[in-house]
C-alpha cells in the first residue's frame, strides 16, 4: 500500500477526479470528513469549485479550517486545488462581499482584471528556483478554470506566477508542508500527473 492520503469530503464539486489522480499517484486514498482520519493521514487534499464563500461553509461543517491548521501547525502535508487553494489565504472577495478564509496565507482572493472571464484553459506557470513542486517539470501547461485569484505578492512566501491576459495572479504556493494550486493538476495531463507524483514523494 503506497502513502495514506485523505480527500476532504466537505460537499464540493470534483472530489472523485481529484481522488481518482491521487491514488494514480501511487498513494492509498480515502474520501472523507471523518476528523481523526484527517489528521492521521500522511497527506490532506483539499479539493474545491464554486464560490469562495460557499466552500467555507462547506469547510465549517466539518471542521476543516481546524484540521488544516492543526495539520501545518504539526508540520503534516496539506495539498489544496483550486477553491482549495483560495480558502487558505486570509479573505475572499466575490461581488464586492468579504468572506473570511482559513488564513494560514496572507493575502485577498480578487476578481481578476482580464477578459474574458473565467479565465480558462492551459496556461503556463513559472515557479521560483528549487522548486520541488514543479521538479521535473519544466515549460509545461496546466488546466484553469477561475475568475478570481491572489494577485498580490505574498512576503515571505515562494510562489508560482501566471500571466492571463494584462492581469497576473499566484497560481502556486509551496510553503513548508502547504502546497497549493489555482489551476487542476488533476486535469492537467502528463505535467499534473508528475507534480502530484512530486506531492506523494514528500510525504
């Protein structure tokens, strides 16, 4: 049996691909929200589509931003896609209404400033120097689908940069044991099978 990874069952959208690529990866996979479970895997995903907002709520119900925190405070591996990349900056802001995130990253979640939106498609990421996210992967493309995105610089953070249109946005953290993703690496062929690959590895 390869590493133990729990999929965050929260009720959004896309958990069954996501799980499908994690144990393609070589990994033991199990959905679900059950908090032990959780915390005693060797990694945590955290899937997630729709509004921000939505997904928190989602996330409340089963304690989610607790386990989050709990996890990277232990130094355990969490893996975010997504919504579940935007949820763990500090604020999202959709039609002008704040939400709060888990906020174990500094930074507002923002409409972005290009058309058309969503912004959606293969799109390029460049990451910083030694990164062990995108190792082996280098020129690739990866699958978005998204209107809003960390456009700021984060201090402090390494983070990956795309360019859509005359906008560009955070696209990837890697940040001790919390790496995450705007785009859907599960959705991203041979370059998103190779950086889950690259996820596993860690664990």
């Amino acid at each position: 049996m390869g590493k133990s990874v729990v999929v965050l069952d929260y009720g959004s959208g896309n958990l069954h691909s996501v799980t499908r690529a994690i144990a393609a990866s070589g990994a033991s996979v199990e959905l679900t929200a059950d908090e032990d479970a959780c915390l005693e895997a060797a990694g945590l995903v955290v899937p997630g589509v729709g509004a921000f907002a939505a997904c928190m709520d989602g996330l409340r119900a089963v304690a989610g931003p607790k386990i989050v925190t709990t996890r990277l405070e232990r130094g355990r591996p969490v893996l975010g896609i997504c919504v579940g990349h935007q949820v763990m900056f500090s604020q999202g802001v959709e039609h002008g209404v704040a939400a709060v995130g888990i906020g174990v990253l500094p930074g507002v979640v923002e409409q972005l400033r290009t058309k058309p939106l969503p912004h959606m498609g293969w799109n390029t990421v460049t990451p910083p120097d030694g990164s062990a996210m995108f190792a082996g992967i280098a020129d690739e493309r990866f699958y978005f689908v998204h209107s809003y995105a960390v456009r700021q610089p984060l201090p402090g953070v390494p983070a990956c940069w795309t360019e859509a249109g005359m906008d560009r946005f955070i696209s990837a953290v890697e940040h001790g044991p919390l790496w995450s993703t705007q785009f859907h690496p599960e959705k991203s062929g041979k370059a998103g099978a190779r950086l889950l690959r690259n996820w596993v590895a860690t664990l």
